[in-house]
C-alpha cells in the first residue's frame, strides 16, 4: 500500500470534506459534479444566512488568483 503524503492525509482526515475530496479523487469520474453542487448549495446557504458579506468574501479572496493570471498573462 502507498502511504500518502502528510497533507493528503490531513486533508482527508477532516470528517466532511474530506470524505467528500477522497471520494472526488479516487471514486467515480461523476462524484466530481456532486462535490461541486454540494460546493454550491454551501454557497447559497451562506449567502441565505448571512447576506451580502457571503458573496463579497469570496469573491475578496480570489483577488490574489486574479492579480497572479494577469501577471502570467503579462509575463508571456
């Protein structure tokens, strides 16, 4: 048996979504779609529970993603 890496097996450990991402990577190819609608109804009752600041956070963290592919896209 191959033993895993320490952050694969920490990131697994974690009861909910980690089940959920060991299922994604070593189960069926259509578990990916469930995850991402799991990922997606999380979203919406976050936003349900708490308003506005749900869907500014996010959107706030990707802020760093979006500045490092106009960096690559700029770099050539």
């Amino acid at each position: 048996m191959i033993r895993l890496p320490l952050f694969s097996r920490i990131l697994f450990a974690v009861p909910v979504i980690g089940w959920m991402l060991k299922d994604v990577i070593y189960g069926r190819p259509e578990n990916k779609w469930y995850f991402l609608g799991a990922l997606v109804s999380c979203w919406i009752m976050a936003i349900m529970a708490f308003g506005y600041p749900a869907v500014i956070i996010p959107v706030i963290c990707a802020v760093p993603l979006a500045f490092f592919v106009l960096l690559m896209i700029t770099r050539g």
